[in-house]
C-alpha cells in the first residue's frame, strides 16, 4: 500500500465516522454502532501510524516499503 492510498483509505473511514456519528446527533448509538466506531477509530489510528512509519523511512533514507501495519494493541496505546 502506497502513501496515497493510505490517505484515500483514512479519508474513506473518515468519511464513515462522521456519517455514523452525524446520524446519531443526540440519540445514542446502538451497541452494533458503537463496536463500528471503535473498529474504524482503530483502523484509523493503524493507517495514521503506517503512514507516519512510511514518511520517517523516507526521511531517513530507507525504503519506505519496508514500513507495516502494527496491531491495534499497539497503536492504540500511543500518546496523541
């Protein structure tokens, strides 16, 4: 997966958390909703991260190719 469609792919989920979230202005999200959220927050933290790793490889001189996706265990214990 390349930078761009790293991007293309933050912007998709992005996209489908404000959808989700601006359809449930006020009332609260059922538990299938709730699970949705989570696993798209996650699955945007794996991309930031990725593409994040991708960038400083390049910076650095390596092979940005090189750079994979962690675990959401991982990503999600970050400090933002």
């Amino acid at each position: 997966m390349d930078d761009a469609e790293i991007v293309r792919q933050i912007g998709e989920l992005t996209e489908e958390e404000h959808r989700l979230e601006r359809s449930h202005a006020g009332v609260g999200l059922s538990e299938p909703e709730l699970e949705r959220l989570r696993t798209i927050e996650a699955s945007l933290d794996q991309c930031w991260d990725l593409l994040r790793q991708r960038r400083a490889r390049r910076h650095a001189g390596q092979d940005p190719e090189t750079a994979a996706q962690r675990p959401t265990s991982v990503v999600e214990g970050y400090q933002q």
